[in-house]
C-alpha cells in the first residue's frame, strides 16, 4: 500500500514526499508538527508521529508496506530509531530506507 514518509517537513523528506506525489504514489507522513506539514501538503494523508511515544509509531505505521525514516535532529538518540524499525518490521513493512547518515558511525 502506502510509504510512511518520516520528517516530511524537512529537506530531504519534502522533496521526497513531492516526488511521490508527481508520481501517483501512496504515502503517509508522520510528522511530529501536523500543522506544519498540513501547510506544506494540504492534500497529504498526515498523521501525528512521536519516535518516542509507541502508540502514534504504530499507528503511523498501520497499513503501509515501505518507509522513510529519518531522525527529526542530527543529534537524535538511536534507540528511538531501532525500536521504529522493530515495530516497522512487526507490522510487516516490506522495504526500509534509513535516511540519516550519522547512524553509520554507531
């Protein structure tokens, strides 16, 4: 089905979500600002995500079977991130992109 888009309000994750949208893709953005986003995309499904609260990391993830996730800060902690994948991963998302560089590193 959809592609969660973390970070939708961001560089990168705005440019993404732009080009699924050229493209007819299906997406969901889970942003911690709904607000925010909604100004940037309007027409988007969005939904409130919080990397550290389990409920809206389930409910974002609910029904999709790709992600985008990208920390909201450079210098976000990882645990957080590790967890979303183990959730992703149980909810049956097919396909992860890990959009953060400093991961590597750890």
């Amino acid at each position: 089905m959809a592609i969660l888009v973390t970070t939708p309000t961001s560089k990168i994750g705005s440019a993404l979500v732009s080009l699924l949208t050229k493209q007819g893709i299906d997406s969901r953005l889970g942003a911690h600002t709904v607000e925010k986003a909604q100004k940037l995309f309007p027409e988007a499904d969005i939904v409130a995500l919080d990397l550290s609260d389990t409920v809206s990391i389930k409910g974002a993830l609910d029904g999709v079977t790709r992600l985008y996730l990208a920390p909201p800060r450079e210098d976000s902690p990882v645990a957080p991130l590790l967890q979303t994948i183990e959730f992703a991963k149980a909810a049956g998302v097919k396909r992860i992109v890990l959009g953060a560089c400093h991961l590597c590193s750890e």
